[in-house]
C-alpha cells in the first residue's frame, strides 16, 4: 500500500465540492406541503410531490428568495433569466422519473468563498427518503425498502465548487465555512445529522505540476465534516495506489463507509447527456426584479468572511482567534455579546477568555453542552472576569477557580472573589515572606535558578501560588524570586 507521504511527492490532489442545502422554506419547492422531519412517513404529500397525471407545479416564491440571498452572500453574478429544466432518470425515490433542477442557465454563477471560486448556485426539488428493511423488520438490512415521500419535493439550493480544493483538512475547513455563512443567513438549519446539508466530493489525482485534470472519482452524502476529510483520504489513496500499479481510475461514484473505512462502487458516473435535460414546459423562467435583489442584499447580515478582516484589522485579533470566532458563529456571538458588556477590557483579553479558559473549562468539567451559549456563564459574567485579570484585580490563577465556579453554579464573579476571598495579594511585606520561605523550602531549585536555569523557578512559584492560594500575580512572584536570589 502506498503511503501518502510517497505519493504527494508525486501527485497532487484535485477537489471539488457539491453541496446540497435544504432551505427552512414553510412548504415544499413545487407544492403547498408543508416541510417536515422526523414525523409519520408520507405524511405532507400531495398529487404535485407524489406526480400524478395532470398535476402542475407552482415555484415556491421564498425558496427563490433564499437562493438569491445564498448567491449574493457567495459573491455570484446572478442571471437575468434562468429556467428549470428536467434531469430524467429512474430510481424508487422519485416518483415523476424525472427531477427539476436546472442545468445550462442556473440562477448564479462565477462566485467565490475565501480561496474557493463558486462554479454555479441552482434551485432543485429534494428527493424522497428510501429506508431499506431487512427481512427481520430491522433499519438497513438487506431485503426491502420502503419510500418515505415527506421529504420529496423539498426545496434545495446545489452549491457546486471550481476543483480549487487540493487537501482534505481543507476541504473540511472550508465546507464548515460554507455551513456558518448558511446559518448566519438564516435560511437554513444546515444541519448535517438530519440532512439538511449534503455534501458530495469529486477527487481526482494528477501528476504534480500538470496541468490536465485526471479521472475524477464521486463520494457521495458525506454526512460529517469528519466522514468528509476521512473518504477523501482514503479515496486518494485508492487512486494513487491504482495508478502506482499503471491501472486505470475509472470515473464511477462511490459510497465511503466511515465505519469500516472502505469505498464502495454505487454506479458508473453518468454525464450530462445520460439524464437527457430539456426545458420544464411547466415552468416559467426565473427573472428576479431588482427590488428583488436590493432586498435580498440588504437582509444579508454581516459574514464570516467579512467577521474575520473586521476581527484582524479592528480588534487586532489573531489570527487564529479571528478565524475561531468568525467561523464558529455560536462562539463569535457569544464574544460580540461579552464585548458590548465589556467596561473597557481590551478585546484580546476577551478573546483568549472565550477561545481559550472558557472552552477549556467548560470541556473539563464534561458540561452537559459544551456550548458557552448554552452554559451558566453569562457572557457578561465572563467580560466581568477577564477585566477584574486585566486590571489585576485578581490574579489567573484565583479567575480560573472563579471560572471554575460559574461552570457549575453561574453566578456573579465578583461576589465568588469576595465569598471566596480570591482578591488579588496587595500586602507587599506578607508575599515577599512567602517567596522567602519558597526559596529556604527548596534550596536545590533555588541554587539551579541562581545558576541561570529558568526552569527550576516552576517550583517555587507553585510554593507561593499555593501559600496564597492563587491571589499572587504571577509576574510579581517571579519578579520577587529573581529578587531575592540577586539576580535582579
């Protein structure tokens, strides 16, 4: 088995995304029924999701808004005109034969997320849930399969890429950009687990420095950002072993189980002429009005993208930090909020509080939801916090004990530091009798400190962190040490 160490020194990776949105519209794209999911199958159908003879489709008028919104947030150039067209092909979960979607003039085109060009941005209608029952009754077993037709019909928008993508962990990164700037919309859940965002990956391999693409290969509904990085890993090294071994990749979809691990033929890749497009006759053209448009520009909120050069150039953020919090929209409002509570705390502070001692601690304390909107800490308890450090009103040490306690209880910082008495040390004469005692208490780590090892000071700063029970300033601690040994 080649090792992917090997082969990218002789390949490199060519990817491109197609992203399925289910758009939070109240009825289906077509029809009057209302969306649902998780209820009694089959349960919102009509003749027009169930096509039968003589039914006529109706465009949903909010899915074609939400669309545009996605669009213009993707920076695309939206068409004058676009139409709906059918793409026909057979299968059990979809009872017309044919799907609408459209094809040669979709509704947007040429757009660009981050580093990432946008190929096209169409409207199409979902297809019905298959759910497969094994002779024993049991979900997914071999045996037959039933057709739920509630999800038939729902209204979606296909986000295909330029193959601009050329890592997995990348591609994972930037679909999980893609999901915020969605949600941040507000027109979709994007919620992976239920469907409501589907991705699909074509990967192909070529020569490193070569220009032609190489036979592409299609994962289908990766349901995870995780499942998605792993089958496109192990799709590349299904591909650079075949064509180690001079074998030919055959251009094919393939299904990635992220239990076992392993790719599995669906189909041969069809091509556009297999599903025999040709213009909806039902249908009217898509013209969107440019009240339409203005609308559409003016309900967009501020986004990731934009979040992030305001994080970078206003606040002087990290850039690791601007990037956490613009692109985890949960966690960026949860720092927008404890900012506005802020009384002048510089913004870094709050950042490294929210990014760094918040997440961590509400992780080691196994909180129910890890989430600090869900959690007991207030927002503005936490601006609270991070300023009373600031101001060295307590010390690290003595807020991450306060911290600690606003996990499990909530509560009022400042009230924990005055019922815990975790006030900052201000007696300069009683902490310098304790750093005295840290150094007589550990004569060998003060003699290596004497002796310019640094690194032996760990021991009698936790002596004195200890003794005050983490009031001490650390910096002040340390400045006494050195002190107190003559090193200045």
């Amino acid at each position: 088995m080649t090792t992917e160490n090997g082969w990218r020194q002789r390949y490199e990776p060519v990817i491109g995304l197609e992203i399925h949105v289910q758009l939070s519209t109240r009825t289906k794209m077509f029809c009057g029924c209302e969306l649902s999911f998780g209820e009694q199958p089959n349960l919102h159908t009509c003749p027009i999701c169930l096509a039968h003879p003589g039914s006529l489709p109706v465009t949903n008028e909010q899915a074609v808004r939400y669309a545009l919104q996605i669009a213009l947030a993707l920076d695309c150039e939206i068409a004058p005109r676009s139409i709906f067209h059918r793409k026909n092909y057979f299968y059990p979960d979809n009872p017309k034969a044919y799907q609408i979607s459209q094809y040669d003039i979709p509704l947007a085109t040429a757009g660009r997320l981050g580093d990432v060009r946008i190929h096209r941005v169409h409207l199409e209608e979902d297809a019905a849930k298959l759910v497969h029952v094994s002779a024993s009754g049991r979900i997914h077993g071999s045996g037959s399969s039933l057709v739920d037709f509630n999800r038939g019909g729902t209204p979606l928008v296909e986000i295909v890429t330029e193959p601009d993508l050329d890592d997995p962990a990348t591609a994972r990164e930037w679909l999980q950009l893609l999901r915020t700037t969605i949600k941040q919309i507000g027109v979709s859940d994007v919620n992976m687990e239920e469907g409501s965002l589907r991705c699909d990956a074509n990967v192909s391999l070529r020569p490193v420095g070569a220009d032609a693409l190489g036979v592409k290969a299609e994962l289908k509904n990766m349901n995870s950002f995780r499942f998605l990085e792993r089958g496109i890993n192990a799709e590349l090294e299904r591909q650079a072993a075949l064509l180690d071994a001079e074998e030919q990749v055959e251009q094919e979809t393939l299904h990635f189980d992220p239990r076992s691990g392993e790719l599995t033929p669906l189909r041969s890749k069809e091509y556009a002429h297999d599903y025999r497009y040709f213009p909806e006759p039902d249908l009217v053209p898509l013209a969107p009005t440019e009240a339409m448009l203005s609308e559409a520009r003016e309900s967009l909120p501020e986004l990731p993208a934009s979040r992030r050069e305001r994080y970078l150039a206003e606040l002087e953020l990290a850039d690791k930090q601007a990037t956490q919090l613009a692109f985890d929209a949960d966690l960026g409002a949860y720092f927008e909020a404890a900012l506005a509570a802020a009384d002048g705390t510089t913004p870094k502070v709050i950042a490294n509080w929210v990014t760094g001692e918040l997440v961590a601690s509400l992780r080691e304390a196994k909180a129910d939801d890890a989430d600090p909107a869900s959690s007991r800490v207030s927002p503005d308890a936490l601006a609270k916090l991070a300023g009373m450090v600031e101001r060295k009103e307590i010390s690290t040490g003595a807020a991450r004990r306060v911290l600690a306690t606003l996990v499990a209880e909530g509560g009022d910082p400042t009230r924990i530091v005055e019922r815990e008495g975790l006030g900052q040390l201000d007696d300069s004469g009683e902490l310098e009798a304790i750093v005295a005692r840290a150094v007589e208490s550990d004569p060998e780590a003060a003699a290596r400190v004497r002796d310019g090892n640094m690194k032996a000071i760990g021991p009698l700063v936790g002596f004195v962190m200890r003794e005050t029970k983490g009031r001490a300033d650390g910096g002040e601690v340390t400045r006494l040490i050195r002190e107190r040994l003559g090193l200045g």
